[in-house]
C-alpha cells in the first residue's frame, strides 16, 4: 500500500509535470489525477496540508477549467464527483504535449 507521503511526492511530480508542459498522454493525466483524489481520504498531518494546499495552489496556475469532469459525465455521476470538492476533475493543462492530444 502506498503511503500518503508517497502520494503527496507523486502530486508534487505531477505539478511539476504540468508547470513545464504536460508531456504525457491524457491517459496518464487521468491517474494523476486519480493521485490528488486519493489525498482527499489520506491521513495528512498538518505541515503536509499545507504543502497540499501550497501544490494545489501551483497546479491552479497552470490549469485552467474544462466543461466538464475530464473523467466523463458517467463516471462523475458514477463516482459522486462534484465540482468543488473533486476540483482537479474539472481541470486541463494549459500547455499539453502532443502525446496529451494524440489519445
């Protein structure tokens, strides 16, 4: 099982990833999103909180809002996913690679 430091190291790369232009598919872009889900339910202590909130405020830079769940209308519904609490769900990068839009 993975560690919520771990998955916080992984939402780090991710932010990373984005700042610099998302090179990865929109496959990948989905499981790192499903990684900042995940640190919703992760017992955080209170200094990694507020590394998340410190990410989440980067990521917000570099993304901007979609139309609708990046994840699909069935799977927000299916998953009880809303806009405000699930936010990254309704993100995009502002500067994907090409892999992102080739799938």
């Amino acid at each position: 099982m993975i560690s919520a430091e771990q998955l916080l190291e992984q939402w780090a790369r991710t932010v990373d990833d984005v700042e610099h232009g998302y090179a990865l598919t929109y496959e990948d872009y989905l499981n790192d999103l499903d990684v900042r889900r995940a640190l919703d339910d992760a017992p955080l202590p209170y200094d990694a909180r507020e590394r998340l909130a410190a990410l989440d405020a980067r990521f917000q830079e570099v993304t901007f809002p979609s139309g609708e769940c990046v994840w699909g209308v069935e799977n927000e519904e299916a998953e009880g996913w809303d806009r405000i609490a699930h936010w990254y769900y309704w993100r995009l990068p502002t500067h994907p690679g090409p892999a992102f839009h080739d799938e």
